[in-house]
C-alpha cells in the first residue's frame, strides 16, 4: 500500500505510476491523480506542448520514423485499416468530373522534384480528405506540393486554422 497525498487515500502500488528516481521506484501521485494533473496542465498550456513536440519532432527525425515503422510493422492489421480508409475516403472525394490527368501531373512533379533536388515531396491536399469540420476534394485544385517534412507537420490541422477554427 502507498499514500497519495494528492487525494489523500491509501492505494495499491499498483495504482501508481514508475518514476525511476523516487526511493520506491513510484511516482508520488497516483495514477488518476497525476492524470487530472497531466490534463490540466496541458489545458491551459497547450501552445507550449505543441512547440514542445514539434522541436523534438525536428530534432529527432530518425527515432519518430522508426518508432512509425516499428509500430506499422507490430500493429500491421490497424495498419492496413488506416490504409484502407485512406484509400476509400480519396475515391468517395474523387468527383466524376475531376481531371485526373492533370490530378496525375501533381504525383509526376513530385517525383520530377525529388529526383531533382534529393529531397522528399508529398502531393498535399490543401483542404483535408479526412478534416473533422470540412472535407476537401481529390481535385487538381485542392492540390499543391509541399516538401514531406512540411506536409507530415500540417496533420490535418493547416486549413482550418486559416479562419480560426479550432478542431
């Protein structure tokens, strides 16, 4: 049994989370506790998390894209779910009367581009197929070509922002 002096209760230990640097190898709050903390700490600074996790994104390329790989590899059938709903969601947004010829030159620039520069570019949709207040079309004008970096930082989040939207 441990105390947690945040809601004044006696607990399980096993209801508490590790913390390698306390004697008993135990954080001092527990787990609900430190949870409601975590959340209202993040409420209120949430501007700060996210330039938090964006610089260590950037600083640490290599490790998040083998923690991707490593995760897609060990969860490969909620993979294949995400794939597929991709998949599905740009056909349901492909109109019939979409060009896709000219929705193909987007691809070829972006492969004429990296082969050109070395670098990595994606075919970005401006207006997300998948947004949470506004899905976008599979159409050449709903396409620009971002460098990949630029394009995997947006997540979803880029057009919505550009009228104070929040999602």
């Amino acid at each position: 049994m441990k105390h947690c002096p945040k809601c004044d209760t006696d607990k399980e230990k096993s209801e508490f989370n590790k913390r390698s640097a306390s004697k008993d190898g135990l954080r001092w709050w527990c787990r609900s506790c430190d949870h409601s903390a975590t959340n209202k700490w993040l409420s209120i600074n949430r501007d700060v998390h996210l330039e938090r996790q964006k610089q260590w994104a950037l600083k640490n390329k290599e490790q998040k894209a083998s923690k991707a790989k490593a995760w897609a590899k060990n969860n490969r059938h909620k993979e294949n779910a995400r794939t597929a709903k991709r998949k599905a969601s740009k056909i349901a947004a492909t109109p019939a009367w979409s060009d896709l010829s000219a929705v193909q030159d987007f691809y070829s620039a972006a492969l004429a581009f990296r082969m050109y520069t070395g670098q990595e570019y994606h075919v970005d949709h401006i207006v997300p197929l998948q947004g949470k207040t506004v899905c976008g079309l599979h159409v050449p004008a709903n396409l620009q070509i971002l460098v990949a970096s630029e394009n995997l930082s947006k997540q979803h989040r880029h057009w919505p922002q550009m009228w104070g939207i929040k999602e």
